[in-house]
C-alpha cells in the first residue's frame, strides 16, 4: 500500500502532476435494488470482418465470450461489400452477390459463414449488418474499394460500396437470400435470437445520393421487408445514425406513420431502435483532454427522441457505437488525441460512461438493451499503436479487464450514495473537468454476492496518487463475506504499462510477449481475505490512484 501512496505525475502526453484529492466516502445500499443489472456491455463491433477469422481475432472474440456470463453480440461492417475476403483498415468483403454475364444474381455464403460461424461456435450473436452496396448492384461501381490511410481524408472511403442499389427488388431478394440461408446454416431458433440492422450512420460518411434520407428509407422498407419475408419473427431494426438527430426523427416518423416503400403499407418494421454516440478528446496544452459530456449529450438526445413516441415504449435501444470518439482506424501517430487508448484512461472512461449509460437510459423509461463498443483488434499494426482497440498483437489492453469486471455482475444494481461529486447530468453539461476527480461506483447484488466497481476518472489524461476512498456497504444479509478486491493501474492488469517498462520492444521476444500476457490478465491487489460484517455493514478503504479501477466481490 505504501507503493500505492507514492505519487505517480504521469502524463501520456505531457508532464503535469495534479495534487491527490481529498478523501472520498461512498456508500453501496445493498437492501436498495434500483434495477437491473442487465449487461448492456456485452455488445462490440468493428469495421473489417475479416479480422474475425485471423487468429488473433478468433483468440480476442474467446477471451470477450469466457468474461461474459451472456451471449455476446457482435456487430461488423461490410458484410456485403463485394471482394476477396482480404482485410484493410476501415474495409473488408465477403463476395456473397455477384451476377452473371447475364445479370442473374450468384450468390457466395462461403465467407460470410466463416465469419458468422465464428460467432456462433462462442455462443455469440450477430448484430448482422445489411451493408454495405455489392459491386454488381451499386449505381457508381467504380472506382469500388478505397485505400484509406490514417491521415488522409476521412472522404476518401466514400467509393462504390456507398451508393443505394441501382435495382431495389435484386437487392432485396438478396437480403431474402441471405437470411434464409441462415436459418438453414444456423436454425430458425438461433436465428431469432439475432438482430438485423440496415447499413451504417446513413446520415454521415456512409451513403452516396443526391437525396440520401430518402433512398434510405426505401433501403430500409425493402431490406426489412426481405427479412420478414425469410424469416417473419426475426427482428430487425435501425437506423443506425452518426447522431440522434433531424435524420433520425425522420426515420421514426416514416417507421411509425408513413407510406412503406416495399409494401406500401402504412410502417415499417422496427423491432429495435439503434443509433451512435461518441465523444470528442483534443490535446489541450500538450495534454490529452476527453470529451465525455459530448459522449452523453448524444446518448441524451437519442433517449429523449425515444421517450418522446409513445409507440416506442419498451421498444428495445441499442448504442450502435458509444465510444470515446469515432474513428477507431486513426492511431496515436496521426491523431495523437487517440494518445488515450492504450491505457487506464480508455479503461476508467469506459467504467464511468457504461454506469452512467443506465443513469441515462432509466431516467427517459427506455428499454437500453446493448451499448457497442466498438473496438477491436487490427492486424499487421505495430504494438501499442493507439488504435481503438481491445488488443495488440493477441495481447490484451487495460480496457479489456473493464469487461472482466462488469461480467463479474450480476442481479440488481444498487443505489450507491455517499460523497459523490459527478452524476450523469453534470457530466452532460460539464465533462469531468477542474480540480476534483469523477470518483464514484456501479454495484449489483446476486443471491449470494455484492460486487462494486470503483474508478477515479477525468477527463484529463494525467496520472497521480489519487485519493483515499472509504467504501461502505450497508444491507448485508450475512455475518462474514469473502472479499476479492482486484485493480486495474500502472502495476495491475496492465499490459501497456508492462510493455513500457520492457523499454517499449518494437519487436518484443517470444519471453516478453508470454509476460505481456500475464500482465494483461486481471489482477488481484490483494489476498482474499475473510471480513466480518457488523449490523449489515461492511468497510472498505483503499487507495485509488487517478485513473484507476478497484474492483470489489463480497460472497457469503
């Protein structure tokens, strides 16, 4: 503990110490259940496919399937997008439509069930993408893949797999196609338990068309009208949108009142409603300063869009992308806001802005289902890159062991009370800005366990001693408990931090990279030790350096 009052001024971008904080007191009301400890977390997505089948990516979906306790969906892009299954950043193919010479579809399911077997042989399910635009169907084919590099223009992705179909009913007997032959591939029952979304953020970089909002909304009608057709009780939804914005009000109307493109029916399906929120970081003063309350206005102005219609009640919500910002392709080197991503302040943002997602959610009454993170692993990447992502080279980052601990979770959430400074609606109209940290918890009650996860976040990336934490926890219906207390920090569960004090390898040895591994498994601070409880009440004091993550379980 002695080593944990030492103060740590590290900066990843600037060398900056602020004074620890005074002491915080919270309390966990393990008698107060305020809902569901329902795992909106077990939801991640990236944008190239075809790392799922590399062995690094195989390896990474294992570890997120072994630390969920629930089915994990994952969602991908290019799904349709028409090519030789190679990867890229920011691209990938399956191939599954082509046409002959004389136009007649040809359909190819070989990679696409590789990728979707993948999924299912972890148990996992697919948020499935319908998206992007076939080569054969796109109204401006060529030029058709991008070359995107970190660095050039975000636009420069904007090729033929952008475009609407140039024939609606080909593209929506495509989709007819492919959902069938999942139901034969993988049964009807597993995949109901799927989710089918049309396209990707159609309001942003993903769509060409002089009238984009409306070609996507024929998009939609004929895409979801194809699923329904394959499969009546598969669920399919979207819009998928950048924003929760004008574009996006507008699909809720056309869903709910208007004329259906396909059927002409008033409605369309909507068995879900799905949009992206994401924060914006800069460096400020050399510093890598995040932007969380931009993060949180977006999750607010999409729940408020759904409170708002009454035909939405308990409608299921999806985050498509929550994210600290949006472009998980963009490395340190490029952008060097991204400085974040490969330690324990990705990790701390990750744990403050998933708890206060049901803050959120439950105080608009919706029905928040999933959260996607949407980060990944890219292939042929230096280490430690700064690219958004869960793993480097098939070793796991901090972020990874946030997941860990939430799959630890389970049963109700609780209220938690006490000396706490931030809540979801000052961090939506401030961030996590000044002198005083974001030190709070998320907590839940099982039959017969209490865990509590504690962090010391703010947006500033600057790294101290931190602040005595004491931690009560009152309601327990035991005498004695077993505590576990585990830590994500400079010295616990940290493979980044182990990496650099390797002297940063660019080519770490094969001894080396067995000790990343180790490193970057979650770790305990302690023993576990045998506590008495007095009256219901347990207390817990620890240390919390900023930036840290403390992780307790009580059994009995």
């Amino acid at each position: 503990m002695k080593r944990l009052l030492t103060a740590l001024c590290l900066s990843a971008s600037a060398p900056l110490c602020i004074a620890a904080a005074a002491p915080v007191a919270l309390a966990i009301h393990a008698g107060e259940p305020i809902g569901p400890m329902s795992p909106i977390w077990a939801w991640f997505g990236y944008d190239e496919p075809n790392y799922t089948t590399a062995p690094n990516g195989k390896k990474l979906l294992s570890d997120i399937a072994a630390l969920s306790p629930v089915p994990v969906h994952v969602r991908a892009h290019n799904l349709m997008t028409s090519g030789d299954g190679s990867y890229a950043l920011k691209w990938g193919s399956t191939g599954m439509y082509s046409e002959d010479r004389d136009g007649k579809p040809v359909y190819n399911w070989t990679i696409i069930d590789k990728i979707f077997d993948t999924y299912v042989e972890r148990k996992m399910k697919p948020l499935a993408e319908i998206g992007f635009m076939p080569e054969a169907l796109s109204q401006h084919p060529q030029p058709y893949q991008h070359h995107w590099k970190p660095g050039t223009p975000y636009k420069d992705i904007l090729t033929g797999w952008a475009t609407p179909p140039k024939d609606y009913d080909k593209w929506a007997e495509l989709v007819y196609q492919w959902v069938r032959h999942s139901v034969e591939r993988y049964g009807q029952r597993e995949v109901e338990s799927w989710y089918w979304e049309v396209w990707n953020e159609p309001d942003g970089l993903y769509m060409i068309s002089p009238d984009i909002k409306h070609e996507y909304f024929k998009m939609y009608d004929y895409a979801s009208a194809a699923v329904k057709r394959a499969l009546p009780t598969a669920r399919v939804g979207g819009p998928h949108t950048a924003v929760a914005g004008a574009f996006m009000d507008d699909f809720l109307q056309h869903c709910l009142h208007e004329t259906n493109y396909a059927t002409g029916k008033i409605g369309s399906p909507l068995d879900f409603v799905a949009w992206h929120a994401k924060g914006a970081p800069k460096v400020v003063d050399g510093v890598v300063q995040m932007g969380m309350g931009t993060h949180f206005r977006n999750l607010e102005n999409g729940f408020a869009m759904v409170e708002k219609y009454p035909e939405l009640k308990g409608v299921p919500v999806i985050i498509g992308e929550s994210d600290p910002e949006g472009c998980a392709a963009c490395g340190m080197q490029t952008n060097p806001e991204n400085a974040y991503r490969n330690g324990t302040l990705y990790a701390s943002y990750t744990a403050a802005s998933i708890a206060r997602e049901y803050e959120l959610a439950a105080r608009h009454g919706v029905n928040l289902i999933g959260a996607v993170n949407w980060s990944f692993e890219f292939e042929d990447q230096p280490w430690f890159a700064g690219y958004r992502d869960l793993a480097t080279n098939g070793v796991n980052k901090p972020v990874l062991n946030v997941f860990r601990m939430l799959g630890m979770m389970h049963g109700q959430r609780l209220k938690v009370g006490g000396d706490t400074a931030y809540d979801a609606e000052r961090i939506l109209q401030q961030g996590v800005r000044g002198a005083r940290t974001d030190i709070n918890a998320l907590a839940s009650k099982g039959p017969h366990d209490i865990a509590v996860m504690v962090w010391n976040y703010h947006d500033d990336d600057v790294i101290d001693a931190g602040s005595p934490v004491s931690l009560r926890i009152d309601g327990i219906p035991a005498r004695q408990v077993v505590m576990h207390h585990y830590r994500i920090d400079q010295e616990h569960s940290n493979s980044y931090a182990a990496w650099k004090r390797m002297g940063s390898p660019a080519q770490p040895s094969a001894a080396q990279i067995a000790a990343l591994q180790k490193d970057s498994a979650l770790a305990e601070l302690s023993a576990p030790q045998t506590l008495k409880v007095r009256n219901g009440n347990a207390i817990i004091k620890m240390q919390l350096p900023r930036q840290g993550i403390s992780f307790i379980t009580l059994t009995y």
